[in-house]
C-alpha cells in the first residue's frame, strides 16, 4: 500500500464521495442482517480507510475500532474514534478482544491474505464472528479499471493493486488451520456485485 496506491485511490475512499457512501450503506445492511444485536459489541473494522464504516456503526456498537495502513487516511476521517494506524497481518490488538471483524474489500490487496487471518483468528473472541466482503472478479485486479481510468493511472497496475483473486476455495484453505468455520457466503447485488463471506470462531 505505497503511495501510488494511496493517490490511485484518494477519490474513491473520500468521505465526500456520493457512489462511495451508497456502497458502504449496502455492505453494512447485508452485514447487519447477520447478526441480532450490535449493542454489546466491539468491532474492528480492518482496513477502514476514511472510517466510512465506522460512522455507520457507531451508533449501533458499544466499541468500534477502524485499523488502516494508511496514516494519511485516517488524518483525514474527521471522526472521534478508536482509530489506529497498523497492519492487516501483525495486528496491534490482544487475544480474543473483538466480538466482530469487517475486512470489507481489503484481503485481495494483501501480500499474505492466510497472515492476516490468522491474526484475525487470534484477536478474535470465541463465537464471535469475522466478515469479509471481496469482489467478483474475472480475472485480478478487473474492478480496479474505472478508478485507474478516474485517476489516469496505467491500467498495467491493476495486478499491483489487487495481489490475489478470491474465491470461496480459497477462503476454505486459508482458515483451514484456525478456529474459524464458514457459516456462510452469499452473492451481493450492488454498484458492484461482491461476495460476503460469514464466519464464526469456534473451540
């Protein structure tokens, strides 16, 4: 996440961004339906960028923590809040601390994706529940075009942008050796169409 990355994405993760707004309204309400109450919760979202997320659950949550790599991002927010600057595969939390995790469209950006989940699996309290949103894609890096087009970045770059291209296989392999179960995945019709993945730590 360099900062060719950081500027190729600066519109898109803008809070002032109308379309962006929509998308985050959308993968919140599917996520909300997956679970009763967030009252008593503490969640972390991963990769919050301008803390879009946050501000949705906040009023929702009993905790909400939002952990991007991107210092200049989280300056920007203009939301109190738990935010912290840090990374996706060494993450800066003790075990069993979160009842929710929200990787929403981050795990294809990166270098080590089974890393990051088992740091997610370690911080992660028993029955809790871990959410990853990712894109459809035909081949990688394919729903990164209309933002490189936006900014006029070489459309060469894509693959730099999105090291992996997920898939359920895929997903099932990488939590293969944690605590963590599939309990489901579904597709979600949005601005763009995106997968949700659903999953429980268990002991």
């Amino acid at each position: 996440m360099g900062f060719k990355y950081d500027q190729t994405y600066k519109l898109a993760a803008g809070q002032d961004n109308c379309l962006r707004r929509i998308t985050m309204k959308k993968r919140l309400s599917n996520i909300d339906k997956a679970i009763k109450s967030w009252k008593h919760k503490r969640v972390l979202d991963i990769g919050c960028s301008g803390g879009m997320l946050q501000k949705l659950l906040s009023s929702q949550c009993r905790e909400v923590y939002g952990l991007d790599i991107n210092l200049d991002q989280l300056n920007e927010t203009g939301i109190e809040g738990n935010y912290i600057c840090g990374d996706a595969m060494r993450l800066p939390f003790k075990e069993n601390y979160f009842d929710v995790v929200i990787c929403s469209h981050l795990l294809e950006h990166l270098p080590s994706v089974k890393k990051s989940i088992q740091e997610i699996n370690r911080i992660l309290r028993p029955k809790g529940n871990f959410f990853v949103l990712y894109p459809i894609e035909l081949f990688r890096g394919a729903t990164c075009i209309p933002d490189m087009l936006i900014h006029g970045q070489k459309i060469s770059r894509i693959r730099k942008i999105h090291l992996h291209r997920l898939s359920l296989k895929k997903l099932k392999k990488w939590i293969s050796d944690t605590e963590l179960r599939l309990m489901k995945h579904k597709l979600i019709f949005a601005l763009q169409p995106m997968y949700l993945a659903i999953m429980m730590k268990i002991q």
